[in-house]
C-alpha cells in the first residue's frame, strides 16, 4: 500500500509469530518478512549463512574444461600467468588463484596491467604474456569481450582461461573456456558474483579434484581462510550485490578478516587502522580498500599484490607502507579535483554530471564521481583525456543502471563496460560533446520520479530501543543489494532549530513522535535550513536507526532519507 507517496509493506500478523519462535524483536522480523525472509529455517540460514549451500562450481558448463586445462598445466610443468585488474576485484581474486595453484606446485606468476594500459587484454598484456613465456592465461576480473587479444594468444598456442563477471553475450571472446555468470549460457546460477567470487569458485573446483591429503593439509586450511577474506575485499569494494551467495562468502570473509594470520592481511589493517576491532562492510569500502586502490590509482597495482602476497611481516609492514604514500598522493590529488568538480557542477541544472578535461588524474575520477553522485543524488561521469583520448568512471544513485545507459550511448564511444552502479568508458574527444547530450537524454528518460520509496514497514520511535538497533546488525553485512533497514513514521515534529552539519550537505535536528525524542540527520537537506526552521510538523520521515558512536544526545540516531508533508509527493 502507499501512504503520501511511500510504498509501505502490509501489515503482517506472521511478524509476531516468527518473533516468538525465534526471540527475535518485531521490528527485526518486519524487516525479514519485508525481504521476502518468511519462515524460522529460512530465517536460521540467513542469520548464518553456510558455505556448504554455494552451488556446485560444476554447475558452470565450462567449468569442466577449465579444470582439466589447468590440471594438465600442473602435469606438464607450464607457466601460467594469472591476469588481474587494477582494482581491487581484480587484485584480490588474482591473490587467491595465485596462492592456491602455488599451493599445486604450479610454475605462476602474476601480471596487472597499469591503467595506463587500459582495461582488461591488451596488446601490453599480450606482450607481457609472451616475455614470461607462459601457455597457460588466466584471467581475473577482465577477458570476456577481449576478442582481439584472446585471438592472437589462443592462435599462438596460448590458451585463455577468462574468469570475469563484466562484458555483454555480444562478441565473447573464443577463449579456451569462459566462466562468467553473467552470460545467458554460462549454467551457474548465482549471476551476481563479482570477479573474485568467480576465481574462487575456480579454485574451489579445482580443489575438488585434489587428493584428501592436500585438503588436510594445514597449509590448505591457511589458505581457505585468507581466501575467504580476499574474497570479501573484492566483493565489497567492486559494489557487488551482498544477496545470494555473495551474501554467505562475505559473511564468512568478514569473520576470516579477523582471524587472518595473513602478514599482508594483518599489515594492511594496521594501516587501515583496524587491528584492534573486527572490519565490517563500511570498513572494506572506506578504509581497506582505498589503501589497495591507491597503488594501481597513484603507483602500480603490483605493489598491492606484494603486500597480500608478502612472505614475511617485515616484507609486509615495508609494502604496507607504501601503500600509505599513495593513499596519501591519491587524497591530496583527489581534493584538488573534487574542488573543482564541485565548481564546475554549481552551475549544471542537466539531469547528470558530465565534466572531463586534459589535466585531471584518471586514478582518482571514480572517488570523486561516487562523492559527486552521493552529494546530488545525480549520476555522475568525469572523463581524463590523454592525446585525443578519454577514459572516465561514472558512478550513480540507487535506481539508476548506468552500464545500460552507456550502452544508449555505445555510438559516441570507442568502449564501455562495468556495473549498475559503476562504470567505466573510453570516448574520444572530439566525441566528446555528442556523449554528453545524448547522456543528458538517457537520463531524462530513466531516471524515476515520484514513484514513491520502498521502506521496510512502518515504526514507532517507541520501539527504537538501543538493545532492538544493535540486534538489527544480525541482518549484517549491508550494502548494494542488501541495504541498512528503513521505516517510516508519520506524525514527526522537529523540535528546535536545525543545525547544518559539518559535512555541509545535511542537517542535524531533533525529532519527536509520540513522546519519544531522537536526534536525526537529513541526508542531503542543507537547502531546506530555512523550510524546517519555519515550520515543525507533522512530517512523514523515511529513516535508518543506528547507534550513535558518539551519543551526546542518546544512543540511537536516525539518518533520514526523506522528510516531507504527510500529503506531499516524494521528491526524487
């Protein structure tokens, strides 16, 4: 049903049942059943996942071909190049299949292309491929519609491997064998693994065909813990869905972060400074990941492979190190940018953001794109241009598919590929202005207007007790596809003033129902200062409850996403 414009899920008499079975709080099991979670073992599964519900790796039709191709590199003693990407996708998932085919004895190295080189096989690529003289190319993150590259190896008697989950069923390479589950015929059926997720189920197939002795070893049990945390590296920083079986490896990755005896695991969350509490989703995005991000952004990718893959904790801590300098580079750069990103964009009234120029660094236009989309609600793509040539990243607001919109645009660029969420493209210069305008029209077209939020179900302030929000957590870990709980609550008055936060975009109020004070956030609200001082309420609020690590004003928060009169049409 909606209520002024909010899509509010029936009321449902399963929720106090599905409580009392579980002792659980209501306002748990609403979120639960809103998300389709609707009977105690379906609820047991969720609350803790299982590694032993992943889908056979089988499953996928070329797996089997894949396997016996890597199996009769072992035999033969051939060199196998494994080829990542400069993110850290791609750097995490070639990390794990170079640990694990080490542990086979295999003849392997490493190759990660500079983002110089551009995405995925490149001629650079097959040039380093030959020099290392291998037969075997793996490939992480990266390969599917490498058409031209994977010809050429696959016709000089090197065979391709390609473990990717980007590209369309248009132009798949003719690669030895291709897992992607993404492709219509690819037989797997989770279709939402990121690139790591996809070389671990590699490993885990190969690994099925090892002796019992190896999978005892304590050297294989070492590395399926430090699998599971590189797994949950790349499938949080690459934004992938945290449902399905992303869900379950993330869940079990957080959990191995902790425990990791890892000396890259341990050195990198000192740097992140986190060596003294468990990492969670947040941590990933906006502390571990930054730091592996930095090398191939502002140095070489290969830095961050060398610290996960250091052998020693002095190895480690000097790679950590490193690291850091590029984090800090990349701040720096990335401030100056956003600067004059945010100039520039003052004066745009167009649906989107789209800005390039000759003197950005490319390594950091994704940060300052995600900031950008965040701040205006408006998907954004900023474009580095290098002799004649661009390469941009775009990120978007929940909502908006911007690899779909790009594809509206395939005419005005030389190449395009990535997410929902992200992307990246390729545009020449001169082409430049023709992709901005038919940008522009995409999004007039896509982007969704008044079509109402989707909440959780409603809620009083009476049950946002502190002990309820910190049971919420079981729902953890939150993210794309699998966001933070939201609820509604109509007859909201502000009581006060409202402040503008330090951050500039939002408002910090005091918000009262029914007797019950909390302190609030309006996300993106500084505009409306005027607005809420004049007027009280009643308002409908959209919000998250969370416990504030702060707690002047009392233990839980809300960040409210939407605040506006009870008959008043969302704004989007």
């Amino acid at each position: 049903m909606e209520h002024g414009g909010v899509k509010v899920p029936e009321p449902d008499l399963r929720e106090r049942a599905l409580a009392k079975n579980l002792a659980l709080p209501g306002l748990l099991c609403r979120v639960l059943l809103a998300r389709g979670v609707d009977d105690p073992d379906k609820v047991r599964a969720f609350l803790r996942p299982d590694l032993k519900t992943l889908h056979d790796p089988f499953t996928f039709a070329a797996m089997p071909r894949a396997v016996e191709r890597i199996k009769q590199a072992l035999r033969l003693r051939e060199i196998i190049v494994i080829h990542g990407d400069y993110d850290v996708d791609g750097i995490s998932g070639s990390v794990l299949l170079y640990r694990f085919l080490r542990i086979l004895h295999a003849e392997v190295k490493i190759h990660l292309p500079a983002r110089s080189d551009g995405y995925s096989i490149t001629p650079a690529s097959e040039r380093a491929i030959a020099a290392a003289g291998a037969k075997l190319v793996i490939s992480v993150d990266n390969g599917t519609n490498a058409t031209a590259s994977i010809a050429r190896l696959q016709a000089s008697g090197v065979d391709v491997i390609v473990t990717d989950h980007h590209g369309t069923s248009d132009h798949v390479a003719a690669a030895f064998a291709v897992l992607n589950p993404r492709l219509p015929d690819a037989g797997y059926p989770d279709t939402e693994l990121a690139g790591v997720g996809v070389a671990f189920r590699l490993a885990s197939a190969v690994a099925q065909s090892c002796t019992r002795g190896l999978l005892q070893s304590p050297e294989f049990s070492e590395f399926l813990v430090d699998a599971m945390t590189l797994v949950a590296l790349g499938t949080v920083a690459d934004v992938a869905p945290l449902r399905g079986e992303n869900r379950t490896l993330v869940w079990h990755g957080l959990r191995a972060l902790a425990q990791s005896r890892s000396p890259g695991i341990r050195s990198l969350l000192d740097s992140a400074g986190l060596s003294n509490r468990s990492p969670d989703v947040e941590d990933i995005g906006f502390r571990i990941a930054p730091l592996i991000n930095a090398a191939g952004r502002m140095g070489h990718a290969q830095q961050a492979a060398d610290l996960l893959c250091a052998p020693g904790i002095m190895e480690a801590q000097a790679a950590a190190k490193v690291l850091e300098h590029h984090n800090e580079d990349r701040r720096r750069v990335e401030r100056k940018l956003q600067e004059t990103v945010q100039k520039l964009a003052d004066s745009e009234t167009a649906p989107a953001i789209v800005l390039g120029s000759e003197d950005w660094h490319a390594g950091v236009l994704g940060i300052v794109a995600a900031r950008m989309a965040e701040s205006t609600g408006k998907p954004t793509i900023l474009v580095a241009f290098h002799d004649g040539v661009g390469r941009g990243s775009g990120r978007c607001p929940h909502g908006f598919h911007l690899r779909d919109a790009l594809a509206a645009c395939s005419e005005h660029l030389v190449a395009h590929g990535g997410h929902a969420a992200a992307a990246g493209l390729e545009v020449r210069r001169e082409n430049f202005e023709a992709f901005r305008t038919r940008f522009f029209e995409v999004c007039r077209q896509a982007i969704p207007r008044g079509d109402g939020v989707p909440v959780d179900g409603m809620a009083s302030f009476a049950e946002l007790d502190p002990h309820t929000i910190r049971r919420l957590d079981l729902l953890a870990p939150f993210g794309m596809g699998h966001r933070r709980p939201r609820f509604c609550t109509h007859d909201v008055k502000i009581i006060g003033n409202p402040l503008i936060d330090t951050r500039g975009q939002g408002l910090k109020v005091r918000l009262t129902h029914q007797g019950t004070l909390l302190p609030a956030r309006i996300i993106r609200a500084a505009s409306r200062f005027e607005e809420l001082r004049a007027r009280q309420g009643p308002w409908t609020v959209i919000y998250t409850p969370r416990i504030n690590p702060r707690g002047e004003e009392g233990p839980v928060q809300l960040d409210v996403h939407q605040l506006f009169a009870p008959d008043e049409p969302i704004s989007n």
